[in-house]
C-alpha cells in the first residue's frame, strides 16, 4: 500500500558511520549524513530504569519512511537535534514501499 505525501510530515536524516583512522590507529566515529527522507511517527515510549543504581530514561520511536534499498541496523537517525540508534527495519509487507523503523534514543 503506497504512502500518501501527506503521512510524511517529520524531517529525518538517516546516517552511517565512515569512520576515521586516527595516527595511533585507532578509529573515531564519523557520522554522515546518507540521505534526508519524510517520516511519520507512528509511536513512541518512554521508561524509566536504575542500572548500577543510577536512574536512566529510554525512549523509543518507531518512524515510517518511503522504502530505499540498503538501510540496516547499522544506520542511525537524526531527527530534532536528536539521536536515535536504530534496533530494527521491516520492510512492510515484503513489498519494497515502506519502512517501519523502531528506534532508541541515544541520552
């Protein structure tokens, strides 16, 4: 089922990692934008919980964007000044027009 224009309405950049070889050899992330595409936000989430006795939040997103080949896990999403690593893509129904993308936001 094609996605109409009107369901895009959230600007969202997806990017991979190219890192980059430091002179002691060790690498440093170098995130980079691959593409910017319309997305919708169907959900989100949020929880609170305590690790090692510390309070942390999680919020996860699950954005819907027009289908292109290659997007993994290994992307990331930048959206609203905001970082969300992505935990998993479906490729709705097999059919190769949308994606339904669920991700955690990096705090």
């Amino acid at each position: 089922m094609p996605i109409s224009a009107g369901e895009l309405n959230k600007r969202i950049a997806i990017q991979q990692n190219q890192p980059v070889e430091q002179l002691n050899g060790s690498e440093l992330e170098n995130w980079t934008t691959l593409r910017t595409v319309w997305s919708d936000i169907l959900s989100q989430g949020a929880r609170e919980f305590y690790q090692a006795q510390k309070k942390y939040s999680e919020v996860t997103k699950v954005f819907k964007i027009r289908y292109f080949a290659g997007l993994t896990t290994k992307h990331r999403i930048q959206y609203s000044g905001r970082i969300f690593d992505i935990l998993g893509v479906d490729n709705v129904d097999e059919a190769s027009e949308q994606y339904l993308i669920s991700a955690k936001e990096v705090i």
